[in-house]
C-alpha cells in the first residue's frame, strides 16, 4: 500500500520574494529549503509521499502578467523541488485566476508537462467566486482531464467584523472554515459540480464548516424548495455528497461531524504539513476511527491521484 499525505506546503523565502516584487504585496515567506525534517516526519509516520501546494498563498492578482507569472515560477519551483526528493514530494500546480485563458493554460502544463498530482485553489480568486461563469472554459479543462483538486482555504478568510484585527488567530480559526464552506456549496449551488462531474473535488481541513452544519444546510435547502426556491435540494446535495475531504483538522467535533454526514468514507489522508505533522495526525485517525477505517483513509490519497476511488 502506498501512502499518500494529500495535504502540505512548501513557501520559501524566495518565493515570497518573488511574489512581493510581482504583486506588490508583503510576502513574508520563510519555510526551509532543507526537507530532511519533513523527510523524517514522513518516515515516522510510515507515509510514503507528500503533495505540496501552495494553499492560501496564490498568484490570485489584478495584473495578468504578474499573475501568470506568480503562478509559473511557483510551479518550477515545485517541479525541481519534487525532482530533488526521489519520489517522496509530488505537487499540486497553481493557477494565474481570475484570467481564464492563462489559468487553463497553466493548468495544462502542469497537468501535462510537470506530471503534477491536480491543481491547488484557493476559496475564491482576486474577489471572484470560483463558481463565476466565466470561469467554466478553466473547469471544463480540468473536467475534460479528471482532474483532482485540492481546494484550501485562507485567501479571503476576513469573513467577520474585527477578524481584520487579528489576521492570523481569527481569520484561520474562524474566517477559514467559513470561507471553504461557502465556497464549496457555491460551487454545489451554482451547477458546477454537476456540470463537470469528473472533476475530483478534495476539500482541505475536513471540510471546514461544510461537514458541521450539513444538516442544517439541508433543512434549509428543503424548504427553500418547498416556496419554489430556484435550487434543487436533492441536486445540491448530491453534490456536496460527491466530495472528498482531507483530514488535517481531524478532531473529535469533526470526525463526529463526519460520521453523522456518512463521509468516513470520503476522508483522505492531510497532514497540512509544515504546520502539522503526518505522525500527529496518523496519531490522530488511529484514536478517532477504527482501525479498518484509518486503514481505508491512510490508503485513500493514493487511489484518488490516481483516479482508482470513486
């Protein structure tokens, strides 16, 4: 059995650096180019390879050229970094949205040329909801390729009153969950999973508040369509229902959320490494589930890659 860990990032400082010269923006990026520890991370926690990603730090930028080429260099940067690891790193590829054309694509060459994992986005892009229309020709290309994508939060996570004040507590603690899960039901909402189903949705940090407020979540839908709503509850849940969740903010409130939303069986194995570890969070499925079902999520990451879990 391979072990994949479908959740971890890798933001140098010259990536920072080459982002805040592009975008003008502070990117205070430091993460290590030396990958030993997480390396040895990997090997205690007996996981054979790891997907990196760029998470909430994307080339999500007004400027097309600077956009295009945030997203290039961090790819080749990815790209000699997997070379330089033998197997253990893979990647997923980040696109220049909310430019269409130049997203699909990048897209493309990641896709095909770098051999990457799937595409890395962020809840939202530069403003946009990824459910935009005009952003189908870019999910139609990943439709078209059975693409997996990593979707994370932390772009547009000032979702509150006063979050601003205290960016880096509130705004993943609180903002986060919420922005994931809304983006994922606009997603469901707008016809998009429905229209390109191939497309293998892997939602980072369980879900984020998606999971937790699912039944809730229905009830409303369900009444809505009782007054004539424009959404089809069923529809829209089927959706959401289709979704792979990656378990790097595994705990007791959300396994127990998992398992009353029937989705134990759609966790994939995430670490959110640096930040996290892969042992912390083997650790973590071993005292939540039983031991064949950490063994289904361990072996999970590996089957969605590569295209054998449905």
């Amino acid at each position: 059995m391979v072990t994949v860990d479908v959740h971890a990032h890798h933001l140098p400082a010259v990536l920072g650096e080459r982002f805040t010269e592009l975008s003008g923006r502070p990117y205070p990026l430091r993460h290590s180019e030396d990958q030993s520890r997480r390396i040895a991370d990997l090997d205690r926690a007996g996981v054979d390879q790891q997907v990196l990603g760029l998470g909430a730090v994307q080339p999500y930028w007004p400027d097309r050229g600077a956009a295009v080429d945030g997203a290039r260099f961090a790819n080749d940067l990815y790209a000699r970094t997997v070379a330089d690891h033998g197997g253990r790193l893979r990647a997923f590829g980040a696109v220049p949205l909310p430019h269409t054309d130049d997203a699909v694509a990048e897209a493309i060459r990641c896709l095909d040329d770098l051999l990457f994992a799937g595409i890395g986005l962020g809840c939202s892009a530069d403003g946009v909801p990824l459910d935009e229309p005009r952003f189908d020709p870019f999910w139609a290309e990943l439709d078209a390729r059975s693409a997996v994508v990593h979707l994370h939060p932390g772009v547009a996570n000032n979702l509150g009153v006063g979050v601003a004040e205290y960016p880096m507590l509130l705004g993943p603690v609180f903002g986060s969950p919420a922005e994931e899960a809304i983006a994922v039901t606009r997603l469901a909402l707008a016809g998009v999973m429905t229209r390109f189903p191939r497309v293998r949705l892997l939602i980072g940090g369980m879900g984020g508040n998606l999971l937790v407020a699912r039944a809730k979540l229905a009830e409303s839908l369900e009444r809505g369509a009782q007054h004539g709503d424009r959404f089809e509850a069923s529809e829209v849940l089927s959706a959401l229902d289709s979704l792979w969740f990656d378990t790097s903010s595994i705990d007791p409130v959300l396994t127990l959320a998992a398992r009353r939303a029937d989705a134990i069986d759609r966790l994939v194995f995430g670490s959110d490494s640096p930040w996290g570890t892969a042992t912390r969070v083997t650790d973590e499925l071993r005292s939540r589930l039983s031991p064949p079902e950490a063994d289904a999520v361990l072996a999970r990451g590996a089957d969605l890659l590569e295209g054998k879990a449905h």
